[in-house]
C-alpha cells in the first residue's frame, strides 16, 4: 500500500511539472487549448445538423449524442492530459531506443513513460466534455457521479488501448504510424452512435477495437443509471490494462538500448 501511494505521488508531481512546463508560455498554451475546443465544435456541428433533419437514429436523439460527446471527449482529455506520452509517441521511444532514460529510475517503468508527457491541446477536450454535459439535462446526482465516474473509466479504455499500440514497437520495429492509425480508427468510432453497427462490426468495436466501452458503454450507464454495467465497464478497464501491461513487458526483453546521447530537460 506504501509503494501504491509513493508511485501516486511521484504521478501528482509528473502532472504537476508538465503543466507548469506547458504554462511556461501562455499565449501558445491558451491558443492551443481553444484551438482544440473549436475543433471539437465543428465535428459536432455535423451531428446537430444530422439530428436536425431526421430526428433520432435507432434510439439516440440529440440528447444522446451530447452526452457521447461530453463522455468520449472528457474522457480523451483526460487520458491524454496525464498520459500522453503513450502511443505513437510511446512506439517512437521504443523504436529509436530512447527507453533508456527511463530504465535508470528506480520507478514503475510503464507508469513514468506513460505519464511523463502531457499533451496540452487534451484540456480543450476536458472543457468541451463538460460544457456539452450541460446540454444533455441530466442533472440527478446520481446521473452526474456515473458521468464523471464513466469519462474517467473511458479515459483508462483510451490509455490502455494507446499502451498496447504502441508496445508494437517491441515487435514490429518503427510501429509509430500504425499505433497512430490504431488510435485515431479508435476514437472515431466512439463518436457514432453505436446502435448503428451490428454482426462482426459491433463485435470488433468491444474486442480488437474497445470503441463500445468508451462511447456506447458509458452513454448507457448514464442514461439507464446502470451501476452493475458501470461495473462491467470496469472490468473492461482491468482486462485491457492487464493485456496492454502483458504486451509491454513482455515486448520489453526485446528490447536494445539506443546509442543516442540524449538530454532531457
């Protein structure tokens, strides 16, 4: 329990010095952030626009696609915001041997690679999932705890997904193309209602793809207050990290150090 509390610690003080570094200038940290927003905001016009034509699609309405919008987009934020150094930009440090920095501290090697970058336009995807929670109307409290409960599950889905992708770099060599295509082929299959697929498709979008457990999972969960699949979702969670922390490890005897001198500030 110590050494839980120590390796969380040492992950508040990661989260910490990233943002302070990313603070550091405001004007490119402020614009990022409203860049990434406006982004967010133009994509979801194409659904308003959708709904407002032919109303609702095999059960979800406007009101259903804010609430994915507000879930996937907080829970990406979050992953991201805190661990973004998972993915391509993990398959990159693989396969360019830069692991070596991280392999001399005496700290849980997945969890400091993971967290030891910050990507700084997520926090314009956190801003966004909570202003369009404002739009769904569902303001009970239990409806807002299994909201936040189930973004920050679906963020896990998203970290978990990235680690494995980009340990194929252990075994495929410069994998950060793939791992990239992987995650963006993830996250945008969260974005479309999920009663839109069906037969093999939908079965890939809770397998190969863990999409479902992002988008259709948690909309549910809030939308029926469904505390049993909230707990199906977390047991998702723990498969998809356990599988991703089995392919990284074991990709990890692999593993050659690199012979570039790099300097890290």
């Amino acid at each position: 329990m110590n050494r839980l509390f120590c390796e969380l610690r040492f992950l508040k003080t990661l989260a910490g010095v990233n943002l302070a570094s990313a603070m550091e200038y405001r004007v490119s940290f402020i614009s990022q952030i409203i860049g990434m927003f406006i982004n967010n905001g133009i994509y979801f016009v194409f659904w308003l626009i959708f709904f407002n034509q032919f109303g609702a699609v095999r059960g979800y309405n406007i009101r259903e696609i804010y609430l994915l919008f507000a879930i996937v987009t907080l829970g990406y934020g979050l992953a991201y915001m805190f661990a973004g150094n998972v993915g391509a930009n993990m398959a990159y440090l693989i396969a360019q041997g830069r692991l070596d920095y991280y392999l001399v501290f005496p700290r849980n090697l997945l969890l400091h690679v993971a967290f030891s970058r910050m990507i700084v336009t997520t926090i314009g995807d956190v801003l966004f999932g909570l202003i369009a929670y404002l739009f769904t109307g569902l303001f009970h409290p239990v409806e807002i705890g299994l909201f936040l409960i189930s973004a920050v599950l679906a963020g896990l889905v998203f970290v978990g997904y990235s680690i494995f992708t980009g340990s194929l770099a252990f075994f495929l060599g410069n994998a950060q193309y793939t791992s990239q295509q992987l995650t963006n082929a993830l996250l945008t299959f969260t974005l479309y209602p999920n009663t839109l697929f069906s037969g093999v498709t939908r079965g890939l979008l809770y397998t190969l793809l863990p999409a479902g457990f992002i988008g259709a999972v948690p909309v549910e969960i809030v939308r029926a207050r469904n505390g049993w699949l909230a707990l199906v979702l977390l047991g998702a969670v723990i498969v998809i990290w356990s599988v991703a922390t089995a392919v990284f490890y074991t990709g990890l005897r692999r593993y050659e150090s690199g012979s570039a001198i790099n300097v890290n500030v």
